[in-house]
C-alpha cells in the first residue's frame, strides 16, 4: 500500500513541477515616440532595439549591424549549439525567406526566446541608435503606452477589444456605416498609412473617395516593395476616434472582387504595368501609420494575462 502511494506520489510530482505559479508582473512600459527604444540582451551581447506595435513575435536587425554576422557564427560568445532557418512570409505577392537564428533574448530581466531575423532591407523608420525592431508580442510588459504628446482637456479617450490579427500584428476590428469591417492594424513606426485594394474600396464609398497621383513602390514589411497609389477622401471617415482622410492602396494586394476607387483624373496615357498575377481574396487590412496615429496624445495596450493574443487598446485623440 506505501509503495502504491510513493508511486501515485512520484507520477504526479511532474505535473505538480509543471504548474508553476506565473511571474509577477512588470510595471507598466510607457515608451516616448520619438525613439520607443529598449535595452535588449542578445546572445551575451547587450543592443537597443526599437518597439514595434505593428511587428511579429521577432526581431530584426538592421544591415550592417555587427550581430548580423555574430549569430549564425562559430565564434558566437554563446558555446550552445543554435538553431538556425529560414523565416518564410508572403507580402501581397512577394514570397520572402528571410535568414534567422533562434535565441534567448533577455528582456527586462526576463528570458525570451524568439527568432532573430536578418532582413535585406532596415525595418521601418527608426531612432538613431537602434539596431533594428522588436515586435510587441515578445516584451513581458503586460501595459505598453506610446506617447506622442501631453494629454490635453479636449482629448477623448475610447477603449477598444484589441487582438493579435491574420498577419500577426496587433489591431482591432472597426465596422463601417455600411457594415463592412476592416482590420486596423497598428503601425506607428510606419510614416504613412497603407491599405488593401478591398479596404480602399470600402473607404472610398464610404468617404468618397478617388486614387490620385502616380504610381509608386513602397515598403511594406520585411522589406518587400509593392506598387501603391494616394487614396484621398472628400470627407473624413472616423476609425475609431480618429479622422481617416487618405493613404497609400496596394494596387493588386488582397482585392477579391473589389473595385479600384475611381480616378481623380483620366490619365492621356495609360499606366505603366507594375504587376502581372491575379488579385488575392479580399482583405479589408488599414496599417495605420504616424500620419494618423500622430494627432493622438497616446496608445496604451492592455495584454489579457490569460489569453496574451488578446486586450484592450486605449485610444487618447482629439475629437
């Protein structure tokens, strides 16, 4: 009969050992944005990389920068064999492999693993001194404020379900006048707001909206360049308790059945051709950049401890 027992006993010892009580957490993390910069430790090596809202659980760094090389080398200061791939993502169209190394990375005070990421292009825009971006899922800090400005009387502050979308980004789901739902994702560190063909199209009904402009070709992740045209709108759409009036369209990138918005103005000669492939299925995908999310005074995400995919976004914005 004790010998039963010490059997019961040893068997559930693993289980017992398994459910450890979680980590306290972090104070909250409130970051400037003019430079949303941490220190991060990499491979013994200690670097500052920049928050990004809009990025994946990874870390990129920039060319040039000296780990690049370390990493995936034998004379790496960390002795232990480490992994290494390729991360393999599509962009609209474009099909990336992207080299990496698996590491643990400590962040305030805690160990993270993740794939560190040696893209071909830099990231978006950064502050001097950083050596590439770290997305937002990976910090440990469960309350992460952006601060663009002081708070003012006039401010209004909303609070919205926040979740970790279809391209792994935090955002949140806003729904038109009309019913059409779009995927708003945050990227603040992006200077200028890019969208889908099939959510140009909802907005442009929804502001009446016309493409203006000539075509260009604009980054927009991992340093894929896609074709895009101005999206300009004649009145105002709300997005949240923000004012929407124009940005960036991915001419041939997740359209469906959509239309293009309509031209301002009818070209004499036709467009040059930027792409060839059919359109992919409709996506309504907003990346709100700085161009919008600079009127606000601050962006605040609330991590939910037991579902860390989802939370709430506190928006403080004027009117």
């Amino acid at each position: 009969m004790i010998r039963a027992a010490l059997i019961v006993l040893l068997l559930a010892a693993p289980a017992q050992a398994a459910r450890k009580p979680p980590l306290p957490s972090l104070p909250p993390l409130e970051l400037p944005a003019a430079a949303p910069t941490i220190d991060v430790e990499i491979a013994g090596q200690r670097v500052r990389l920049t928050v990004d809202f809009g990025g994946d659980e990874i870390v990129e760094l920039n060319p040039g920068h000296p780990l690049r090389d370390l990493l995936p080398s034998p004379d790496r200061p960390v002795a232990e064999p480490v992994e290494k791939g390729r991360y393999h993502v599509a962009v609209g169209q474009t099909s990336l492999a992207i080299p990496f190394t698996r590491e643990v990375l400590i962040v305030a005070g805690r160990p993270v693993r993740a794939r560190v990421l040696r893209p071909d292009r830099a990231p978006d825009s950064q502050p001097a001194g950083s050596a590439g971006t770290i997305g937002l899922p990976l910090l440990p800090h469960d309350d992460v404020q952006l601060q663009f400005r002081a708070a003012m009387p006039t401010d209004r502050t909303i609070s919205l379900a926040a979740r970790i979308g279809r391209s792994d980004a935090w955002g949140f789901d806003w729904r038109l006048p009309d019913g059409k739902m779009l995927d708003v994702e945050l990227h603040p560190l992006r200077p200028s707001t890019v969208m889908s063909a099939a959510a140009a199209s909802a907005l442009a009904a929804a502001g009446d909206g016309k493409l203006v402009g000539d075509v260009q070709r604009v980054p927009i992740s991992f340093g894929a360049i896609r074709p895009v045209r101005m999206l300009k709108l004649s009145r105002a759409v709300p997005i949240a308790n923000l004012r929407f009036k124009e940005g960036a369209v991915r001419l041939f990138d997740w359209a469906g059945r959509s239309e293009l918005p309509p031209d301002d103005a009818q070209p004499d000669e036709a467009l040059p051709v930027v792409g060839k492939r059919g359109r992919q299925g409709a996506w309504r995908n907003v990346k709100l950049g700085r161009d919008v999310f600079g009127q606000c005074a601050s962006i605040t995400l609330q991590r939910d401890r037991e579902d860390p995919s989802r939370g709430r976004l506190t928006l403080v914005c004027p009117p």
